[in-house]
C-alpha cells in the first residue's frame, strides 16, 4: 500500500524514478509525485490521479537532480488530491512514506503550538515537521531523523533527502517492506524488488529499525540508537518470471492465462522426483499431533482458506477453522495449543494477517503461511513457509495467486496425515497433475462463450453468486472478482441458504450466478436454482454439458465445463469467474488493472 522509490546517481534521476513509480504503481495509484534536491533546493512535484498525471505535469515543471525521492499514494488519510500527495516537505526536508503514524494527531497538535503550519490534511506530513523540528533545535540530520522515528507509533518506510545535504539519502523502515539495490550508476530504494532496473545486480533488505544512509558510492546502515548495523549487498537473483504485459492487454488477462504454467510450478516444486513423492518442509508439530487447523488470511487469500477447509475436512479429516484476519486478531476466542494455524497472503504484507500470525504466535500455536513474496515479512516470521509460486502478481485483483494457493494448499492436503507417503497415492496424484495444466490451456483456449455472457451483464447493477459446498467459496471469489473491477454489486451465498432471506431481493433484474459441478450435491442445486428460476431471475449457469442439458428449462446463460477430476474442480471452475469479471469490466471501460480505491498489499488496518 503505498510504493516507494528512491535515487541518487550520477545523473538526473527523475527517469528512475519515473520508471520506479510506474512499476510500484498497484502498490496506489491516486496520486503521486516527486522531489529532488537541486543546487540546494529542494524542488518537487506532484499530481492527483495515475501515474501518467505526474508524467504531464514533469513535461510543464520538469526535474532535475542527482538524488530524489518518489511516492504513489493510496490514500488513508486525506482525500486523494495533490496537497496530500507525498513527498511531503518543509524547506529543510522532504519525505516519502509508507504506512501509518497512528499518534499523529498528538505530534501534529504538539507542531503546530510550536509553530509549524502544516499543508496537509495526512498523517504522513507529521514526518517530515517532526524532523524539521529537531533540525531547528540544533540536531544533525542523522540524529534529527532518528529522533523523528522513534516518537512515530506505527508503521512505516519512509524515503528522506535534506536540502542542506545534496548528496546523501536517507531510507528506514518499520513494519513497511523497504530494499536497498546497487546499480552500474548508483543506488535505488523501493519498496518492491521488482521494481528495480536490469542495472541493479545486487541489494540488501533492510530490516526494522535500520536507517540507511546512502549515497553515489556507498552505504551504511545504523540503528535508531546510531549504532552501527552492517548489512550486507547479496546477488540479486532474477526469479525467470517474465515481467511485462507480454502482449495481453492487460497485467490481469495475461495473470490468469499463465495459470497454467504457475499451477504446474507449484506442484512440481513440492514434488520429489528422486522419491516419487511429495514433500514439504518438516513441520515442528508431527501433524499427527495437530487436532485441528485454524486458517486465516484476507479476501481472495481467505477464499482460498475456504476451499482448503472443505478440503482439509474430507480428505485430511481433520477439523479447520476458518477466519477473516481483521476478526480473528481481535476475537478473544480461546486458542488450541495443539491447533496449527495457517496464513495465506500473496504479499506476504497485509497488515491484518500479519497481526493475526503476531496474535496466534503469542498464544502459542505453530505459524505456517502459505505466501507468494518469499522476502516478504510474512515468510519471514513464520515457523514454516510453503511458497505459492504465482511469481510477480501486478493485475489488483488477484487471479494467478489464487491458483497457486489452491494448488499448494491442495498438495498440503494430500501430504497431511502422511497421506502422501504411499507411494501409490503419490504416484496417482502426481498422474493426475500432470494432466490438468493442458485442461486449463484448453480452456482458456477460447473465451468467446464468457466474452458473449459478459455483454449481458454490461448494465447489471446487482447480481448474485450461488454455490454449494465447495462451491460456495469459489461462488465468493467471483462475486469479489466481479465487484472489484465491474465495481457490480455482487453477493455470493451458499445457494441453499437463500430461501433464508436472500431470496427477497430475487427479480427479472437479478441475473443469478450458479456454479454446480456435477458433484453430489447437483442435485440439491438444481432445486435451488428452480426456486430462483421461478422468481423471474436470470441464472448463468456454470457446470459441465450434462449438468446444463439438465436445467436447460431454467437457464439464461451457459457457461460449459469440462470434465475433471473432483479435487481439481475448485482450480478449473475459477476460470470462468476471473475471465467473466475482466470482460465485462473491459466492456464497461474500467481500468481492469488498476480499479478505483484500491491497492494490492494492504499494509494498514
Ligand atoms: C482480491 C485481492 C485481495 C487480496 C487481499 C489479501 O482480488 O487481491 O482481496 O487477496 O487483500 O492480500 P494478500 O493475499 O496479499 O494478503
């Protein structure tokens, strides 16, 4: 939430860091800008709206220096208009950040009696005053910043120059993810390994409570205190994934049509080819000692955990528990020693789901987390990782993620209980494994049939999903999917429930979303999808030929599956979903990529 870039290089550095933002924008992109120091001056600019605003406005005011600092906002306090838009500065300092200083309101009162008039209606602004508040006692800049970060309660990586010292810049963080990258030329800071150039060939992480001062030709790395903190430049290693749009239009469609290959990544990865067998790292609970799972994450992250619930509980057979990370870290519900709890996050940032693991490592239970980002703070807190291996995810709404979490939960299903060391059952699965990335190709083959369902939908305003057992988290996701980019208002229930209430808002208006794999509970989802039928609704459904030659008397749309083993049916059947939200949001003009208010890596509350 929120990205940083930060330069200082031999020459003008506003293309960096125009480059930087461009690749940080998912991170927020309602407002950006840039300030550089220039023969002792602090100069900035910034602009409301996406990146390419701040690109106009630099053809009018263009920059130039050797070291400067950049931001792109998703705005948490303050409207997102230019007056908000980070850097912000005082003539002394100017400052980028990430996160949130949650005694704002007290420092900022405190500045103002002392004089201080802010421009900013931000939390972020109090940075910046704070540390020109202790220049102007008489502090050296290091000791300034220092001092300035260690009365912020909250999080944050922050980017700083001082205009009284044209060459150095100043990164630290807390809580927010900040890397240190070393190029031909000179040295970057960004909150996003990928968002470096081919030029860096070598960075660190730095962790919290490092402040980093950087310049042309070197860095050091002290604590708050200003004590020393070596940290080391280690090989950047280049992750094979390509970046780029690749000739789709748009991040997300080229997203979900590399599903394929991120689905066969996964589990060859957790495949063992010299035993046959699958294998994931040692737990240090023997699961056989585990009396029941408690899974945690956030939106698409938490539908995932939904459907390794239903998973977990008929193969595994063990009992799971399943919460949305902003409730769990602040339910007081008695934890189980002997529960392990599992956390699944793409970025491995998300603030909630980062709490939650804090709240469950606190009541003694084994963390394990299910993440994308290996470097992130996630994989680094928990006692075991399972990597996802979506590779980088740019598209805001999450598609390929999603397939890889399914597929490593799936696999952690399998191996749980030891279920994977039977060599026959290992055998079968990895067969059937192997089959599944050329269903998917095949399917995404052609999108024609969801292309022409997606016009139908164009000028929808409502709409709900419906699915039963677990369906019903797969009946969630495309309702997130679609509301998230065709900004339709999308409720997904399980399809047996609506007779409970949900049933009321059910007319001709209504275009009802069913997913019902042949599975044995079709039958009770036909009746369901009568019950709505006879309402006047218009239904989509999404099942294989059978399943729709049998409720054709009932159907509006049809959208026709394959056939396909039964553990696989939650990967295939997200196809659909996630393609039927893109066209139909291409169809109403949306930025499908970048949708309005919202941001991937959620790192505030
Ligand atoms: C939806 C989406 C979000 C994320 C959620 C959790 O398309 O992307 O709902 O799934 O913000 O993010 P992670 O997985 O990074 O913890």
């Amino acid at each position: 939430m929120c990205g940083i870039f930060a330069a200082v290089n031999k020459t003008n550095v506003t293309n960096n860091l125009l480059g930087g933002l461009s690749s940080l924008s998912y991170r927020g992109y309602d407002s950006a800008g840039i300030a550089v120091v220039k023969q002792g001056n602090i100069e900035r600019v910034r602009a409301s709206g996406k990146l390419h605003e701040l690109e106009n406005r630099l053809h009018s005011y263009p920059l130039d220096g050797n070291i400067g600092i950049a931001h792109t906002r998703w705005a948490t306090h303050g409207i997102p208009n230019e007056k908000n838009a980070h850097p912000h500065m005082t003539s002394r300092v100017a400052v980028a950040h990430n996160g949130i200083v949650e005694n704002y309101e007290s420092l900022r009162r405190r500045l103002e009696t002392a004089g201080y008039i802010f421009e900013s209606e931000t939390d972020s602004e109090t940075i910046s005053q704070l540390i020109t508040y202790y220049l102007d006692l008489g502090l050296n800049h290091e000791q300034s910043l220092c001092k300035a970060l260690l009365e912020i309660e909250g999080s944050y990586g922050v980017a700083v120059i001082f205009q009284e010292q044209p060459k150095t810049l100043y990164a630290a963080r807390r809580g927010s993810p900040l890397i240190l990258g070393k190029g031909d030329s000179g040295f970057y800071v960004s909150s996003d390994i990928n968002a470096f150039s081919e030029d860096v060939s070598s960075i660190t992480y730095l962790k919290d409570g490092d402040v980093a001062k950087i310049n042309r030709d070197g860095f050091s790395v002290i604590n708050l205190q200003g004590e020393k903190t070596p940290r080391l430049l280690q090989k950047l290693e280049k992750d094979g994934c390509e970046s780029g749009k690749q000739g789709y239009d748009h991040f997300m469609l080229k997203e979900i049509h590399e599903q394929p290959d991120v689905f066969e990544r996964t589990w060859r990865h957790y495949f063992n080819n010299q035993r046959q067998a699958f294998q994931l790292p040692e737990f240090s609970v023997p699961d056989n000692e585990v009396n029941s799972i408690t899974i945690v994450a956030c939106g698409t992250s938490y539908f995932a955990g939904m459907v390794a619930k239903y998973w977990l509980e008929e193969y595994a057979k063990v009992p799971v528990n399943i919460d949305i990370a902003s409730e769990f870290r602040y339910r007081k519900a008695p934890l189980d020693q002997n529960s392990l709890a599992i956390f699944i996050s793409q970025s491995g940032e998300t603030a909630d789901t980062l709490a939650a693991m804090a709240h469950a490592k606190a009541a003694g239970l084994r963390c394990i987390s299910f993440v994308n980002i290996l470097t992130s703070t996630m994989a680094m807190e928990s006692d075991t990782v399972l990597p996802t291996l979506a590779g980088p995810e740019i598209g805001v709404a999450s598609t390929k993620a999603f397939i890889s979490q399914l597929t490593s939960l799936l696999i952690f299903t399998m191996s749980f209980r030891q279920q994977a060391h039977n060599k026959h059952k290992a055998q079968q699965a990895k067969e059937s494994m192997e089959q599944i990335p050329t269903l998917l190709r095949e399917y995404l083959s052609d999108t024609s049939s969801i292309q022409n369902v997606a016009k139908l939908l164009h000028k929808a305003e409502n709409m709900l999903y419906l699915g039963r057992g677990i369906a019903y988290p797969l009946a969630e996701e495309g309702a997130l999917k679609i509301k998230e980019i065709s900004y339709i208002h999308a409720e997904a229930f399980p399809a047996g429930e609506l007779k409970h209430g949900p049933l009321a808002l059910v007319d001709e208006k209504m275009p009802v979303l069913v997913i019902a794999p042949p599975d044995d509970l079709f039958a009770k989802t036909l009746s369901n999808l009568r019950e709505v039928a006879s309402r006047g609704a218009k239904i989509i459904l999404v099942s294989t030929r059978k399943g729709l030659d049998l409720a054709r008397d009932y159907v509006h749309a049809e959208i026709e599956m394959p056939e396909i083993a039964k553990q696989f049916i939650p990967i295939m059947y997200t196809l659909p979903l996630q393609l039927l939200a893109y066209y139909v949001a291409l169809g109403k003009g949306h930025d499908v990529d970048q949708p309005r208010n919202l941001a991937k890596s959620v790192t505030v509350e």
